[in-house]
C-alpha cells in the first residue's frame, strides 16, 4: 500500500504542468483586506483543525465506551430495571447518548468558542446551552424509537435486519423532513412571514417567481430571526410537499441590497424547481441502506472479534449499539467527500439558476451575484484560497472564489442557450 501510494505521489509530482489558462473576460476575485484575511485564514484553519480532531475523538469516544464496559453496565441497569424492551430502551438510549455527548461536549464548546471570538455568533453561553439541552432531548426522542425499532427487527430477523429496519426507518425519515420546518426549527429560531414587514420586497421576490414560471405563494416564504444569535447571511430552503419553504435570515435582509436578495432567493428558488430537498431524501436512504449492509457485516465481524472484551453477549444485546454508532461514524466520515461533493454540484446549479431567473430583473446580474458572494464571503470570514484537501473533504458549497469568478463571468445569453431559464 504504501508502495503504491508513493507511486502516485510520485506520478502527481512528474506529470508535465499544464499550461495556465486566462480567465474569461470581466472575471472578478474574491478578496479581502490583510486584517481581515488573516483573520479568516485563522478562523479557517482553527475549524479544520477542530473539525478533524472532533472526528478523530469521536470514534475513540466510542471506543471507550465499549472498552471500559460502559455500554454493558447502562445495559445491566436496564435490564435490571424491567424486563419489557421497551422501558429498557427508554433506560438504555439516553444514558448511551449522554455519556457519549458528553464526553464530546467539550468540542461543541470550543466550537461556539470560535464562533464568538471570530465574531460569527453572538449568542449567549445560557442560550447556547439551552439549545445543546434541546438538541439533546430531540436526539434522545428519536433515538429510543429507533433503537427500539432495530433491535426488534434484528431479534426476529438476524440475517435480514438491515433491510427490514431501512424499511421501517423511511417513513420515520420522510416524516422528519416534513414536520421539521415546523416542529423543530421554530424550537431554536423565530420565524415570521416575509411579507410581515418586507411587503414591497415580497412584490419583486413574486416576479423573480414569474420569470421562472412557477408558483411560491407568499405564505411560503418566512424571515427568520438569525440576528439573535448570528452575524452571518444566510438562506434556505427546507421541506418537502406541503411544507416546503424558502427562509431568509433577517441578516441577509440587513446585510445586502435588493437586487442581491433576489439573486439569493433566486438561488434558493433554484433548490426549489430542480428538487434538491427530495433528491438528497432520496440518496440519504440509499446511503442509509449502504450504511446498514455494511453495519451488518463489521459488526458481525466486531463482535465475534471483540465481543467478549466488550462484555456484549450478541447481536441482539444493547451493548452493542455502540459498535454500530463506531462503523456508522467512520463509514460517514469517509463517506463525507462523496456527500459534500453532491452538495456542491447542487448549489452549483442553484447559482445558475439564481443568475438565470433574475435575468431582465436586476441590472448587470453578474455583478450583482458577484457581489452577493463577496459579501457572504466577507461576513462569513471565506478565505480566498482554501486547501484544495479541506475543500475537497469538508466544502458543502463552491468556495466564495470560484463563485465570485463563476458569476461574474456566466452570460449564456450570448450565445442564446441559458441553462434552466429560457
């Protein structure tokens, strides 16, 4: 392996450099001013180290959990307390759960931490903990359903379970993704409709609807109140059905013009119509089946290596629940660049969507998308020039460079073929 590797490397190293091409006419550049860039360098390189390191530990967590036999004295406990699956589910889970969240809660705390210092949050310690509190009982909630679920499907059937519990597992996803707009979400931001105090910005959003021929009644587009406890701009769109929504954060109303709110409702819209929410529901249970035939192996293979050491006594025992939180976590990290580079593939075609749908609307769209993302590079602290490596592993959208470069130079329209928008 390690020949191999440095054959690569090496290949990669003798390969004849090819020539640099010139950018395309009226490209700009992303940049910014030396005391700002080396703050978004620091911020950058501070969130890649904890972003790694977290994952790292994380798996070690888990390790631990399992090495120290605390996975099977919360299992004992349970077991003692009842001998119904379910009030042992009800026992078990959130101790799993929080001894684990809490052995990687100093993580989330640096994390919030950097968001404070590098003036990204303004959120208050209390604030910040009462949402850790909430994210955990949610989590917790869940959690109890669907391990009570799995381990059921894995006693009656232990050859098949992955299958049948994906099954089983598809409405409970759908159903998250349907009520979480207006369930969840509302328990850690307000929400008000745009057209509450933004009316005459509602007006022009409707004809940015029109141009792309379709219908997103008002009451489909909410403000959200993200100047509570960030600096950043943002929107999204979320749901799917009867509660999809495009949401604004009330920074990005405070922080851009209207010819850029539309180009970032634009881009949202473009969510929207190419259906990126159902498609990434659709390929997250898929991934979720890989996900669990690949659980059913390693595990098989962990516990008939490691069991005993673990005190897990089988398959069907709580205690190993953990195991299979261990391969989840390293299948999803190494997984993470296959998602992340879908993810970019999309907001890349919601950029173009988001320059074609303003066409004719806004002067010079180009330039203003262009300094759309100049703007949700500077408040976000983007560095210009990021690690190729971190890019490629950690970026859910196109650096703030190649979309600033991107957008100010797209113009289909002068050769008569845009993309999306005719």
């Amino acid at each position: 392996m390690r020949a191999l590797l440095f054959c690569f490397l090496l290949t990669i190293s003798l390969a004849p450099a090819q020539p640099v091409q010139p950018p395309p006419p009226n490209t700009q550049t992303y940049s910014l001013p030396p005391d700002k860039l080396q703050k978004a360098v620091d911020y950058a390189h501070a969130r890649h180290w904890l972003y790694f390191i977290s994952q790292i530990y994380g798996v070690a967590a888990l390790l631990a959990i399992l090495a120290f036999g605390i996975a099977a004295k919360f299992r004992d406990w349970a077991e003692a307390a009842s001998r119904r699956r379910f009030i042992q589910a009800i026992i078990f889970v959130p101790l799993l759960l929080l001894a684990n969240d809490l052995l990687n809660i100093p993580f989330a705390i640096y994390g919030q931490h950097l968001e404070l210092i590098f003036q990204q949050s303004i959120q208050s310690w209390p604030s910040w903990l009462w949402d850790w509190t909430k994210g955990e009982l949610l989590a917790i909630l869940l959690s109890i359903v669907l391990a009570f679920i799995l381990y059921a499907v894995i006693r009656r059937s232990p050859a098949r379970w992955w299958f049948y519990f994906w099954l089983a597992s598809l409405p409970i996803l759908f159903t998250i993704a349907f009520v979480e707009p207006f369930v969840v979400e509302p328990m850690f931001f307000k929400f008000e409709p745009l057209a509450k105090q933004h009316s005459a910005l509602v007006t022009d959003l409707e004809k940015v609807v029109a141009r792309g021929g379709l219908a997103i009644p008002p009451d489909r587009m909410f403000e959200m109140k993200a100047s509570e406890k960030v600096t950043s701009i943002n929107a999204y769109v979320t749901g799917f059905g009867a509660s999809k929504r495009v949401v604004v954060w009330d920074t990005t109303l405070q922080k851009l013009t209207t010819p850029e709110i539309l180009m970032v409702f634009g881009h949202e819209m473009g969510h929207y119509v190419l259906g990126h929410v159902r498609n990434s529901l659709i390929l997250a249970a898929l991934f979720g089946l890989l996900l669990l035939y690949a659980g059913f192996h390693v595990l098989h293979w962990l516990i008939r290596r490691w069991g005993p050491r673990w005190h897990i006594r089988g398959l069907t025992d709580w205690a190993s629940l953990p195991a299979l939180l261990l391969v989840a976590s390293v299948f999803g990290f190494f997984s993470e660049p296959v998602a992340n580079g879908y993810s970019r593939w999309q907001e890349h075609q919601a950029d173009i969507y988001g320059l074609e749908v303003i066409h004719g609307l806004v002067p010079n769209p180009a330039a203003v998308a262009a300094h759309t993302f100049q703007v949700l590079g500077e408040e976000g602290l983007d560095e210009p020039d990021p690690n190729p490596f971190i890019e490629f592993w950690t970026f859910s959208h196109p650096s703030i460079s190649e979309r600033v470069a991107f957008s100010s130079s797209y113009n289909p329209w002068s050769t008569g073929t845009p993309k999306y928008v005719k």
